[in-house]
C-alpha cells in the first residue's frame, strides 16, 4: 500500500506542477479544451493544491504541505492582486488569512501538532 501511495503522491504533484507551469495544454489534453481567461489561475490554484496534496501524501508531516500550500497561494495571489490586474473583493482578505495561516504553520512545533487527532 506505501508503493500505491508513493505512486499516488507523485501522479498528483506532477500534474500540479503541469497545471502551474502550461495549464492551458493540461486544460486541452484532459478536458479537449484550452483554458482561457479566470479558468488560468484557478487552474494554477489547484495546481498549488494538488503538488500540496503529494507533498502531504509523502512519508513525513503533513503540516509541512500546508505550509507549502498556503505560502504558494498567499504568493501567488498577491501576484495577481500587483501585476495580474485580477482583483475581487475577497482577494486581498484571502492574501491576508493565508499569510496568517502560513505563519502559524510555520511557527507550529511538532509537540503542538501531537495534541490534534492524526489522520495517519
């Protein structure tokens, strides 16, 4: 099952990192579409996710994909918030709540994270 698992973690980071890098061939060669407009960084949003969720499937703790996670997307929208011209009403609040995340994360010692229910 660690087999399946590690085959897992990496089929889904690689597609994350295809979906950040070229998500319009991505869009093309799994939907027969290109991806246009607000569908690009959704698209590299969830790209973020998935590399996340292979980084959390991988032996080890699974704060430190969290952290990976919210500090990706906290850059990344803060990128379309500058130079993108992408911004909604709950942009900058989400930058903001991810920043936060991402530092109590980050600053979480692994005794912290003992005192809550495991998923492993």
């Amino acid at each position: 099952m660690k087999r399946v698992l590690m085959c897992a973690a990496i089929s889904e980071a690689a597609t994350g990192a295809a979906l950040l890098v070229v998500p319009s061939l991505v869009g093309r060669l799994l939907l027969g579409e290109e991806l246009t407009g607000i569908a690009m960084p959704v698209a590299r949003v969830a790209g973020i996710a998935l590399i996340a969720l292979g980084i959390a499937c991988w032996p080890g703790p699974p704060r430190v994909a969290m952290v990976i996670y919210s500090g990706a997307v906290t850059l990344y929208l803060a990128y379309l918030g500058f130079a993108g011209g992408m911004t909604g009403p709950l942009l900058w609040p989400a930058v903001v709540l991810h920043v936060i995340l991402t530092a109590l994360l980050a600053r979480a010692s692994p005794r912290d994270m003992e005192s809550t229910p495991s998923t492993r």
